[in-house]
C-alpha cells in the first residue's frame, strides 16, 4: 500500500489541487503550463493581452501559440486557437483526441467551441476569466451532456502567475493611457 502511495506522491504534485475534479495537478501538468506562460510572455511585444498555450502529445508539444488579435488584425487569433491549428498540422489530423492544451487563461466560447470540434484529450488552464470564460465562469460548453464531446478540464494550474501577468499588462495599458 505504501509502495502505491509512494508513486502517486510522487507523480503528483500537491500544491496544485483541481478544484472542478478535485483530482492533484500532475506535475508534469506544472512544467506544461510554465510553457504556456513563456508563450504568453511574448504577446505583449505586440500588443495583444498576454494568454498563451501549448498543446502537448505523447510528452511533446506540438502546437504552441499566444494572443495575436491586434497584430494580426484577426479576431480568431487566439493562442489555443494557433495551438490547436499547428496541432492538427503536426498530427496530420484535425480528432486531437491524444492532445492535452495547456492554457493561461480560461478559454473564450469560440476557443472552448474549438475543443469541443477537435475533441480534445483534456484542457488545462491557469486563471478562470469571469467576463468570457466558457469552462463555467459564463457558460458551461465544454462539459455540456447535450454536445456528443466533452472535455475533461482541470483548472487553476498556475493561475495566480497567469493573473500576474495579465495584470501587468492591464496597468501598463492604464498608466500609458494616462501618460497621453
Ligand atoms: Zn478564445
């Protein structure tokens, strides 16, 4: 029994803790999102707000993307949006069923929306977003028992160093605003 105990102990890491599942963040769920976050990183460069996201297969990520709405002047230019898409391409196959997204922020309906089309392994992401987030902040669509797919979602993986950098962003936009 301790034997059991020992490896699960040590595949998971306890100071995440999925609130929805009330199942342990892995570790490994940790690292992926810390790639997440380096994606997000680099939107502010361009000045799209900083969400990032990394899809993960077999141990490899395979599709990456942050926030490009403004420099791309597209409104589908979301990071799981690029993530996702590059997946597909990489895994020659639009069914991510293999696929894990890691995501800094709760997605948007379009975003969850995608998941649900590409039937998505699993969804993680960092910090709930209470105006747009459809992983049950505003609405449910990834785990509606109405859709025919549903998206196992572990959530607050690193939110409070997503929420960090969103905040940044937001006060930087604020004090240059003022500063014109
Ligand atoms: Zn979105």
């Amino acid at each position: 029994m301790s034997k059991v105990a020992g490896r699960r102990a040590s595949c998971y890491n306890a100071r995440v803790v999925d609130s929805t599942l009330g199942r342990p963040a892995g570790r490994a769920d940790v690292e992926w999102m810390r790639e997440a976050l380096a994606e997000a990183r680099q939107a502010p460069a361009h000045g799209d707000v900083p969400v990032g996201a990394v899809a993960v297969a077999g141990g490899l990520v395979v599709g990456r993307g942050h926030n490009r709405r403004e420099v791309d002047r597209d409104p589908t230019a979301h990071a799981e949006m690029i993530a996702l898409r590059q997946a597909a391409q990489v895994l020659g196959g639009w069914r991510l069923r293999d696929v894990t997204l890691y995501c800094t922020l709760e997605p948007c309906p379009m975003c969850a929306g995608a998941l649900v089309q590409a039937q998505v392994g699993r969804l993680v992401y960092g910090a709930d977003d209470a105006k747009a987030g459809a992983a049950g902040s505003v609405v449910e669509l990834l785990r509606d028992p109405r859709f025919n797919y549903r998206v196992p979602v572990t959530r607050g993986v690193l939110a409070a160093e997503a929420q960090a950098l969103l905040g940044e962003f937001f006060a930087a936009l604020r004090e240059r605003r003022i500063d014109e």
